[in-house]
C-alpha cells in the first residue's frame, strides 16, 4: 500500500524543516498571493516602530518582531488588506558611535579630522548593510514584510516632513533656545535628553570618592562648614553651600558645622538652625582660581538638602549640576563651567587644565589635603547615571539647547492618551505619567550625522525656520549645488537671506534627536498632505537606492492613519509612543493609533540581563540554528507581556517537549490513516465531519471551542491566550480522545474516527498558525494540500477556520467525566492497583451530566459496572472550608462548627450538607470519607468515586491477559515487525488458562494462532 501521507519522523527538525518551508514560501510567491488575494479586503493598519539598522538584530527584537507578525498574519486570515511596510532608523547617536567604533575614531575631533563627509558615507553605508542583515534574520524568523519598500528614516522625505513640524513648533511659540545644565556625555560630546536616559538600563553601581570637605568661614574664627561630596571635580566650581533652613545644626568640639540630624551621637558645643546660618560667609577651596575672582562664597537656604547622607550642608555649583543651577538662578550665583565638551578642565584651572574630570579627583583630593580642608576621603558604590549609548559616565555641563515646550501640548497628549485601548491595560496609567512628568524636549544634539536641524537664528534676533526643501531653495543665497542631501556637511553651506534685516543666516550646527525620525514616520511615510502620489517618492536622499518605498497621498493617508494597532516594547513609553504622539497631536490634534501592545524585558533563562561581556547572550542567528524560530515564537508568545521573559536553550527545550504532543497526534494519525487507506473531504473543514460516538462529537466541540478561544486572544493581542489555549486543546486531543478511541484506528476501518480525528487536527494548526508558521504550514502540507486538490496550497491561503455552534454542554459533561477519571484513577492508586488490574465496580456520586458518558468512565478505568448514587462510607467527617464559610456565616460559624465536629448534620445528594437550618454547599465545606473494606475513595469539588477493590479468580486471569498483551506488544516492536505483520503465538504451558481469552488476545496481538505449551512465550512471525 502506498503511503497517501507523508510519514512523520519521531520529532520534527525544525530548523531544517523551517529552511525547507522558507523555500517552498519563495517559490510559490505565497506572500504575494496572500496579499493578492486580501487586496481590497477590510484595512488592517500596523505602523512599524523602525529597528535601528545599526548591528544584526538581537533575540530581544525578534521578541518584538514575532508579535508584529504573529497578530499581521492573524489579520490575514481574516481577509485584511495590510501595508506590511518595515521600518528602519537611520541616523543620530546610534549609528554614530558604531561608526566611529569601526573607524576606529574616539572623539568629536577625530570624527572632523576623518571628514564629515566621509563619516557620512560610512553612516549611509552601515545601515545599508545591517538593514541587509536585519532583513534576512526577519525572514529567518519567519517575518512577513513587504522588504523591498522599506521606510528608512535618513531619506529626505522624512527630513522634510519633520523640518515641516519644527516650523509648525516654532510658528506656535514653542521652540526655544535654552541655557540650561543638562545631562552631558564628555566621550560623545553631546547633552542627551531625559526621555533618552530615563531607562533604568542607563544607570550603573559605580565606584567614586567620597569626600567630607571643609569650609572654613570668614567671620567666626576656627569655625567651619563641612560638606560632602562624591564629585571632587566640581569642587573648583563652587559658590555656595546650601543647608535646610528648619533643621537644626551644631557645631562640634573641632568646630565644624553639621546637622544635628546627620551626628546625633556627637557632643555639640552651640546649637542654631539652618536659617540662622544663611548669609554666613565662607572661604572657597579653590579661590586662587582666576575664575573664582569675583565670587562671594555664602551659605543659602535650600528645602530640598537631604539629611539621609552627607552632613546636611551641600556643595553647590552652578556650572556643573541641574539642582545647583536652578538654586543659581534664583539666588543669582555665578555659573562656573568647568569642562568642555570633552568633559576636560577648561584652561585657567591651573594644574587641572586638560584633565578629564576622573583624571583630577586625585590631584583636587592631594590640594585638599594640603590646605588642611580635607576631613575624610574614602570611596562609595552608587547609581550613577551614563550615555544609553556609548556607556561612558555623564557629567554635568551648562550649554545652549534648542527645546519644545511642552506646556500647551502635554494636555492635548493626555486627552489623546485616554482614547488608545492598552494591552496590557495598565500601561496606559504609565504613559500618562510620563507624560504628566515630562519635561520640555531637547531636540538639538551637538553631533555630525543626524537630522539637520532647520534653524536659522539670525544677528538681527530673528529666528528662522525652514520648512521644506522647497521653502530652503527660494531661500537660498548659495551652497545649493552641493546639496547632495539634506544631511551635514552638505547643507551646512546652505545660506539663506533674513527677511528681516537682509543678512545671511547660517544653520545652526546642531543635528536633531533621533526620535524625531522615528515620530514623525505616521505621517512622513502615508503621505500626509502630500498632493500627488509619487512612485518611489520616499526613497529621496541617502535613501536612495535602498528602498522602492513609495511616497502615497494624502487621500492614502487618511485611509490608513491612525494605525489600528501598533507594538513596542514598554520603555518605547517614554520613547517612539511619546514621539509619534507628541508629533501627530501637534499636527493632527489625535493619537496615531487606537490600540497599542507592550511588554517587558527579554532576560537570560536564570533571570539575569544578557550582556555580550557576561557571555549569557544569545545571537539571534544560534537561536534560529538551535532551537528554531517556530520554538522562538513560542516561547515569545507564551509570556505575559507585563512579565519579563526568560529565554534560553532550557526553555526552549521545554517547548520542543510540549509541541511533541502534537506532532505525535498527527504521526499517530498518519501512520494508521496510510495503512487503512483513509482519504480527507476538505468539506469537512467547513460544514464538520460526521461524528458516530459521543467522543467524535465531543472532539469537534473542543476543535470549534479552541477556535474560539484563539479568536478571543488574537482580538484581544493575548498572544499567552493562544499558547494556554492550544496546548489545553493538544493535551485534550492526546491524552483523551486518541487515548479513549486508539482501538478504532486498526483492524476494521472506522470512517467517522478518522474524519473526526483529522478534522480536530487540522483545525488546530490553522489556529495556531500565526505563532507557528512553520509547523503549522509544514503539517498542512502533509495533511491537507498533498492529499486534497481542492486545498488552497498554503495554510495562509486557507482563511481562518469558521466558527461553528457552541456546544458547552457537552464539554462540560466530558469535563465532568475526565473530574470522575481522575478521582477513580487516584482510588487505583490509594488501593495500589494499577490499571492493568480490572475491577468489578465503580460507583460515583454527585455527578450529573457525565453519567451519560457510563462507557467511557467504564472503559478508561477499567471496571465492569459504572453506578450513579450515594457513595457509602464506613465514616463520613465534615469541616468548614473557613475562607468561604466565614464571611457567610459570621456569628453562625462557632455553633455550625461544633455541630460538624459532633457529627451533627446529613448529607445531601449533589456533595452539599444540612446542618441544622443552614445548607451548605459542596465549596463551603471539606468532607473526609472513610472506606469501607473493600472500597477505595477519593473525592473532589462534591465529586465521590469509589472503586469495589476486592479480586476474584476471573479478574486476575484479565490482568494477566492484559500484561501478556502488553508483553507481546512490546516485543513486536523490538522484533522489528510491521504494524500489520500477522504472528503465530506460543504461551508458557503454565499460562494455559489464558487460552480461554484467546478470542481477545488474537484481536490485541494480531496473531493468527495461540496456543499453549513449552516453558516460556514464542512469538513467530506467521
Ligand atoms: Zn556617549
Ligand atoms: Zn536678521
């Protein structure tokens, strides 16, 4: 006979299996003809976050990218026309320091010294290299995308759109040029803003000194201040010292000024509180400083001076700390910046000139110590922050940055925060923190290779900002011809005439932050009031070449925007959700999108980050070659996304075990629908296949109820929804219908078993197709479209399975004889009889619907007679479930108890109890039967099941039957035999009574003859 379906080895090899699918994808323009086919369909919008095309994506971005596609290709089931367009991000920060870390280069210097221009190429060149390898990981793992029309945030187009933003900013009053101290990196020699470093991954524990430093006064004699710091460089900086104006402070034996609060323990000699200090005046550690020369250190007054470390008096300088700015600002304090951009004293710090601030604690430490200011130096482990990045510690710096307000925007923003539905729902509270707390937006990064700000201040005062490249070209008064892009240094020599006063304006050098690309790409890449769509119209600047990304319209525009749905990772809180909001708010007045899906934090498989340098990293690359991407997406799927998942080749593993149950449940079905000729009708996937037992109905009720749920979850983006529900179905399909109807698979050909089987089968993988591709598609090549001509070829051609009647109430009863199952199996196991040993009676009480399924209850725990009614037992003791009971009884709990306890009460049929007035149900109390002889209970949930323990003569004889079926089962198999091979049977001669089931053990063995004979059993085959 020839095999119809395509055997199934053991376990699938899925990365093999995944290559060969991959393929067969390509050659079939499966994709194409997906998205052919669902042209025209209801509109499904996905805007895509853009991955920086900066390094081959990491395990953590495939986490991402599997929920991307796993809910698309949902949607394409469902018949949507989708976009499908990728995003990459280009420029900033980012791409940069990789840049410079390939070049070899360490500073802003050598990045001139390199050329602008050719670090932009280098720029330009990188990412079209990594969107290169990006795009092939995401095919790998399984990504559906359009990948020939990308959107990458470098192209002019999207320049423009973001140029056209900042004008619209301006024109409303919100950009400004601030002096302020910001967070500063002295290697990248930018300031960075604060949704940049707010995550907590920007922060280190981290080893700096720990000064207590002197402050002699002026006025009182041998009197001093004692401040701490863990800064030394700062300390050239300072003007003032604050304390906390209602706290108290003593002097100590030696003279100094502490807080009370800080030395409890320590005898003080006067007492004052801190407002008595402010005004006192003090001589500064390093007044011979010629930037020190008009400076008038003073104690000042400061709420904010903690009295949980340091002295309770603080260091204050202007020029080198945020706090310390603002306090300058209302005390009118001079502002000392000690660094440049390189984080290196400025000259005139004498010996520190040229040093980098770590460079000089030592030196500042030694003076100190020279001077006799110096109290105590030791060292201290805190959290300091540093570049997300370049991972290099920031300093303080006081610089000029362009900034949005966002005073009138940030209610707009929370309005627009309220109408976007969250999964997990609680995100949403987070974003409006966020955006409740958040500051006004630094735009503006001192660096090379980044979004050209169109800022042009001008001597006359004016501020002028460009809109397009149009609006620049009119404007220009030369540099054009060189203007390759919009990108430095080409633009750079762009210059345009003030229309106020007539002079020429030069751009700001500034490039821009980074997640104004990203931000603006809701509107940039659909086409927002663009007239006329224009073929390839995004692929415009250093995009060129790269993409074929159309440029759309505005009538597109309005078809797709808002996205319906888009998904990111929870710090994109604060990052690309903020940004587009913030952008589209501002020019739209609306959220760019109705529903959002985040979540957690990829981590190792023992619950610790993943750092290349602490060699628990995984490569996206071994992962796809070691576990599969099928078993990635699982395991991404599978976790809660408000939970951080812990990935690895153990749990991945773990997964490769569970989906086995599957697989299994088809090879079983493959092996025997080959040898019985069994040919599908795919009408049966639509209308049911026709059911001859209650099992097969009950199978086609939990197929329809696992469509079902899975429906729920893929609506509701539960992607652990689907997991749980096609795992519970997997185990249903296994572990009981196969198990309980094994028998009608061989040895007489059963059509409805089959169909029924194959039905619940296929419908599985199709729902859960979108989480596992692969697999899925692998499984309905094999069982649908190599064996039926009318099947679509591809799973993904095949649409979502249609939902068909409910019917609960048979699952529920099946559930009800699984709870009876169970319980008998655990009276076998109290009695120690295991299921080989068949027992004469079973009697169960409290059940309802299953005892319509008598047979299978019968059949499953091996038993005679299945009754239904009262279990009786040698002794019945009932006590209150307290947790339930008491808040209903309240007063009536103390006498309800003792009449329990004394035996007090009757039982009533369905598990609940009367107790004087009270009735009691099943939940609300725990009931402990004892056996009588010869019985063995267990009960649950009101449920009793009992089994009659005693043996006689002919049950053993059956358990010794079913032991040699088991035997010679098992020996078939190590004699190689087919399934079908017939055999000649030999029992032992003291066997012989056996022979009485000779009828059975023909059927069970496929043995022609049996007889009995001879010292030990023979098997030959016939
Ligand atoms: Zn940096
Ligand atoms: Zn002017």
């Amino acid at each position: 006979m020839s095999a119809r379906f395509k055997p199934l080895p053991d376990k699938p090899d899925h990365p093999a299996l995944e290559r060969g699918i991959l393929d067969w994808w390509d050659r079939e323009r499966i994709f194409d003809r997906l998205r052919e086919s669902n042209r025209g369909g209801p509109r499904f919008s996905f805007i895509d976050g853009p991955i920086t095309a900066n390094n081959p994506m990491g395990v953590h971005h495939a986490w991402g990218r599997t929920l991307k596609d796993v809910f698309q290709r949902y949607r394409a089931l469902r018949g949507c026309d989708q976009r499908y367009q990728n995003g990459f991000d280009c420029q900033g920060l980012w791409v940069e320091v990789e840049v410079e870390k390939s070049l070899g280069l360490n500073s802003k210097r050598e990045i001139e010294e390199y050329g602008i221009a050719e670090f932009a190429d280098r720029c330009i060149e990188r990412v079209g290299k990594f969107a290169e390898v990006i795009t092939d990981q995401s095919r790998r793992l399984g990504m559906w995308m359009d990948w020939d029309n990308d959107y990458y945030t470098f192209s002019d187009t999207n320049i423009e759109y973001i140029w056209r933003f900042l004008k619209e900013v301006h024109e409303r009053g919100w950009l400004y040029k601030g002096h302020r101290s910001t967070q500063w990196c002295p290697r990248c020699g930018t300031s960075l803003s604060q949704h940049e470093q707010a995550g907590e991954g920007n922060y280190v524990e981290l080893e700096d000194p720990s000064l207590f430093v002197r402050f002699p006064l002026v006025d009182r004699e041998g009197e001093a201040l004692v401040v701490w710091t863990t800064t030394p460089w700062t300390l050239p900086a300072n003007v003032a010292a604050a304390v906390k104006p209602d706290a108290e402070y003593v002097k100590l034996e030696d003279g100094s000024w502490v807080a009370r609060a800080r030395y409890p323990e320590e005898r003080a000699v006067e007492k004052k509180l801190g407002d008595e200090l402010v005004g006192w005046r003090y001589e500064g550690p390093f007044d011979e400083l010629a930037v020190q020369q008009d400076v008038e250190h003073r104690v000042i007054p400061w709420d904010e001076v903690s009295l949980d470390e340091g002295t309770g008096i603080v260091h204050i300088a202007p020029g080198a700390g945020t706090e310390d700015f603002e306090l300058g600002r209302i005390h009118g304090l001079k502002v000392i910046v000690p660094i440049n951009e390189s984080g290196q004293f400025y000259p005139g710090y004498g010996p520190l000139e040229g040093m980098p601030t770590r460079e000089a604690e030592q030196p500042v430490i030694e003076r100190l110590r020279a001077d006799g200011k110096l109290v105590e130096a030791g060292r201290i482990t805190h959290r300091y922050p540093i570049c997300w990045r370049c991972r290099t510690p920031l300093v303080f710096r006081v610089v000029d940055d362009w900034f949005i307000s966002a005073d009138e925007i940030r209610q707009p923003l929370l309005d627009a925060n309220a109408t976007v539905e969250w999964t997990p729902d609680f995100y949403g509270k987070r974003m409006d923190d966020w955006l409740r707390n958040m500051g006004d937006w630094n735009i503006s990064r001192k660096r090379y290779f980044g979004l050209p700000l169109p800022i042009y201040p001008c001597v006359c005062g004016r501020v002028h900002v460009i809109g397009s490249r149009a609006e620049l070209e009119e404007r220009a008064t030369g540099g054009l011809d060189g203007l390759r892009e919009l990108h430095r240094p080409w633009i750079d020599d762009v210059v345009i005439r003030c229309d106020g006063c007539g002079e020429e304006v030069q751009r700001i050098p500034e490039v821009g932050d980074a997640w104004l690309d990203a931000g603006i790409v809701p509107l940039s890449t659909l086409g927002w009031q663009n007239p006329e769509f224009v073929e390839h119209g995004y692929a415009t600047g250093a995009a060129r070449g790269l993409t074929g990304a159309d440029l759309p319209d505005h009538v597109y525009w309005e078809e797709w925007f808002p996205a319906d749905w888009i998904s990111e990772m929870r710090e994109q809180i604060r990052l690309w959700f903020y940004s587009i909001s913030f952008m589209a708010v501002t020019l739209i007045g609306r959220s760019p999108y109705r529903r959002v899906l985040t979540y957690e934090k990829l981590l190792d498989e023992n619950g610790r980050e993943m750092h290349r340098s602490w060699g628990n990293a995984i490569d996206a690359n071994d992962a796809f070659d070691r576990m599969g991407a099928d078993v990635m997406r699982w395991l991404f799927c599978d976790v809660s996304p408000s939970q951080n998942l812990k990935f690895g080749y153990g749990p991945a593993a773990e997964v490769r075990r569970r989906l086995l149950t599957f697989w299994n449940s088809v090879a079983f079905f493959v092996l025997y629908a080959n040898v019985e000729g069994f040919a599908p009708t795919y009408e049966d996937l639509e209308s049911g296949p026709p059911t001859a037992t209650a099992l097969d109905s009950w199978l086609v009720a939990r197929t329809n109820a696992l469509v079902r749920e899975a429906e729920t979850a893929y609506e509701g983006y539960w992607s652990p929804g689907l997991t749980r529900a096609f795992a519970e179905f997997a185990d249903d399909l296994s572990n009981w219908y196969i198990r309980r109807s094994r028998r009608r698979f061989w040895g007489g050909y059963d059509d409805a078993a089959f169909r029924t089987l194959w039905y619940a089968l296929v419908q599985g993988l199709r729902a859960v197709a979108p989480v596992m591709p692969f697999l899925a598609e692998h499984l309905w090549r094999s069982l649908v479209a190599d064996v039926s001509e009318e099947a679509p070829a591809s799973v993904f051609l095949a649409g979502w399975p249609a939902a068909r009647p409910d019917d609960g109430e048979l699952l529920a009863e099946m559930d009800e004889v699984r709870r009876v199952v169970e319980l008998g199996h655990r009276a076998r196991a109290q009695a120690g009889l295991k299921l080989r040993q068949p027992l004469r009676r079973l009697v169960a009480q409290g059940v309802s619907g299953a005892a319509r399924h008598a047979d299978q209850i019968r059949d499953e725990l091996r038993v005679k007679e299945v009754e239904f009614g009262q279990v009786e037992a040698a002794d019945v003791r009932v006590k209150p479930n307290l947790p339930v009971l008491g808040p209903k009884l309240g007063k009536e709990l103390g006498p309800v108890r003792s009449a329990l306890a004394a035996g007090e009460f009757e039982t009533l049929p369905g598990g609940g109890v009367r107790v004087g007035e009270h009735e009691l149900r099943p939940d609300e109390v725990l009931v402990e039967r004892s056996s009588r002889p010869g019985w063995s209970i267990a009960e649950m949930d009101g449920l009793v099941v009992a089994v009659d323990t005693v043996l006689d003569e002919e049950l053993e004889r059956e358990a010794r039957v079913l032991e040699l079926i088991h035997t010679v089962n098992r020996l078939r198999k190590e004699l190689g035999l087919a399934l079908i091979d017939r055999i000649v049977l030999t029992l032992p001669e003291a066997d012989r009574d056996l022979l009485v089931h000779d009828g059975w053990i023909k059927g069970e063995t496929l043995a022609e003859r049996v007889d009995a004979g001879g010292g030990e059993l023979r098997i030959e085959k016939a």
